[in-house]
C-alpha cells in the first residue's frame, strides 16, 4: 500500500515561523497550504522570492473567520498555527524583518510601557481588540482548532489528525508584559480540553525560546550569541556555585508567586525573576529547528508527539544531539 500524502495547512505560512514551516515540510515530502492576512507568497527581507515558494497553495484567510478557510480543512492531514505577537499593537515585526535597530527599540519600548496585563478580568475581556495578546495568541488558535476539529478528512488518515500550535518558553517576563505568556497558555489549555474527547485529533505544543536566524532576523543575532553564552556556562557551572540564575531564582523564592489564572488553574506559577532565570539557562534556538520540530509533530506516522515540548524535548525530538556527536566524531 503507498503511503499517504501528507498536507499541512500552515496558518501565517508567510510569516518568520511560518515560512520555515512551509519549506521544511516540503524538504520532508509533504505538500504545503498556507493561509494568512494577505495572501501574499513569502518573500526574503530583500524581496527575492525562493523556488521553494512555488511549491505552496498560498491563500488568503481570516483565521476568526472559518468561513475563508474551512473549505481547505478536508484535504489537510495536520493544521500547524504560527500567528502570535510579543507586543501588543507594535511595529517590532516589520521593523524586526527590515533590520532597522532604531524602529525596533522603539516598538518595543512602546510595546513594554503601553501594554501592561490587567489584574480585572472583566478589564482584560474589555481588552479584545483587534493586535491583542487575547486576541492573537489565542482566540485566533482557538478558532482554528475549533473548525480544523469539526471537519472530517477528505482521505483516509492513519491515525490522529495533529493541531500544532507555536507557544513560548516562560523566558520573557517581565522583559515582555506577562500577558503574552499567559495567553499562550490560555491557548494551550483550552486546546487541550477541546481535544480530550476528540480521538482522531491530537495537538501538540512547540514552546521555543529566542527565536533567531543569523540573515533573516540579524538584529536578534547578538543577542542570542549572548542568550547561548550564558546557557553554556551555567550548563557547565559546579553545582552549588552561585551563578546569576541561581541568585534570580533565590530572590524569586523570596516573592509572591505568580496569580494570573484560567477558570481557577494557576498558569504563571512563578515570578519574573525565576523567567529571567530561565532566560539565561535555556539556549535561543535556530528557527529551522523549531520548523523540524513543528514538522515531526504535525507528522501523522508520530502519534505519540502531543503535549507541550520545550527546548530541550525540541533538541530530543529533531535528534539535535546526536547530531552534535557525529559532528563532533568526525571533526
């Protein structure tokens, strides 16, 4: 019997995950449907458009609104979603892709005075709008979940249909409001119940840290240089040698813990001294390896992916270890 073929529907496929998504299912074999805002086929920061990019169903699509895509659903074996913000209403994506520092700094400050979560829930509901954390890092998963899990598929599929949905390490507070971890662990959560009751659907949840790629996202790059420094020498530091980590986590202990929740489960169990910690500990990751990652969970022979998977389930999922042995063995 000939192996099924596999399609993805990639929601944001023209976007920095997204596309990478897109061209590492294709080097897997699988076909490739994308939607997003635009339409538009994805284009480097230069505006060159790559070989690869032919090989995508590039559609325009709402994802609040199934009806512009729900007729694609039938004819996909996995839904992978990629929209999601670090900043409410800010410029720092676009700034982020024409590599201009001075637009960048200031999105993000105006990103960081200007978005702040609020302690009311009434007053956070008040808040969907249009660039919200509620409304982008999770509304928007929801309802694609929602519909991708009302629909049947057009061709028989082994197994479990996968929703992937591209989360975050707990490694940004209070850098970055404590409003976009928590919705994305308000989407995980709520995905995850949706799914319960639904055995031809699994979801899993890819959960990167700094994301970076040294020529589409250059500002990043020093900063992850940095960021994988220090993951390096607290790996290496003796244990009980006081590292910055460990002093963060010291006066963390020495705080409140933290008390925003989603119908009474407490999501953001720490305070941002311990994220900061975790900051300097967990390495950034190459944005081919969350897209290898992303694939091999939304692959429908690999049943057994489902659930959260951080950095370094990531690094075990793509074999990045092994690789980094043989490297090593043959150096």
């Amino acid at each position: 019997m000939q192996p099924i073929t596999q399609k993805l529907l990639v929601v944001g496929g023209n976007g920095f995950v997204g596309s990478a998504v897109c061209r590492t299912a294709l080097a897997r074999g699988m076909q490739v449907v994308s939607i997003s805002p635009s339409g538009r086929p994805w284009q480097t920061p230069k505006g060159h458009t790559p070989g690869w990019v032919s090989k995508v169903e590039w559609h325009k699509g709402n994802a609040l609104e199934p009806e512009t895509y729900a007729h694609l659903l039938p004819g996909v074996t996995a839904v992978v979603h990629t929209i999601g913000t670090l900043f409410e209403k800010s410029g720092y994506k676009s700034a982020l892709k024409d590599g201009n520092v001075p637009r960048f700094m200031s999105s993000v400050a105006a990103g960081i005075t200007g978005s702040g979560p609020s302690a009311n829930p009434l007053e956070r509901e008040e808040k969907k709008r249009e660039g919200s954390y509620e409304v982008v890092n999770r509304d928007t998963a929801l309802r694609v979940c929602e519909t991708f899990l009302s629909t049947k598929p057009a061709v028989e599929v082994n197994g479990p249909r996968p929703f992937v949905y591209i989360s975050a390490e707990d490694c940004t507070r209070p850098l970055v409001p404590a409003g976009y971890i928590r919705t994305k662990r308000e989407a995980e959560m709520l995905i995850e119940s949706m799914v319960q009751d639904k055995p031809d659907f699994r979801a899993a949840y890819i959960r990167p840290s700094l994301i970076y790629h040294p020529h589409l996202r250059p500002i990043v790059s020093p900063v992850a240089a940095l960021l994988d420094l220090s993951a390096t020498i607290h790996a290496k530091a003796p244990a009980g040698f006081p590292t910055p980590s460990a002093v963060l986590r010291a006066l963390g202990s020495m705080l409140p813990r933290g008390r925003s929740s989603l119908n009474g489960d407490q999501l953001l169990p720490d305070t941002g001294f311990d994220a900061i910690a975790r900051a300097l500990t967990i390495p950034p990751i190459h944005v081919d390896h969350v897209a290898e990652a992303v694939c091999i969970a939304a692959d429908i022979t690999r049943p057994d992916v489902r659930g959260p998977y951080g950095v370094e389930r990531m690094r075990e999922l793509i074999g990045w270890h092994q690789k980094g042995q043989q490297a090593g063995a043959h150096a």
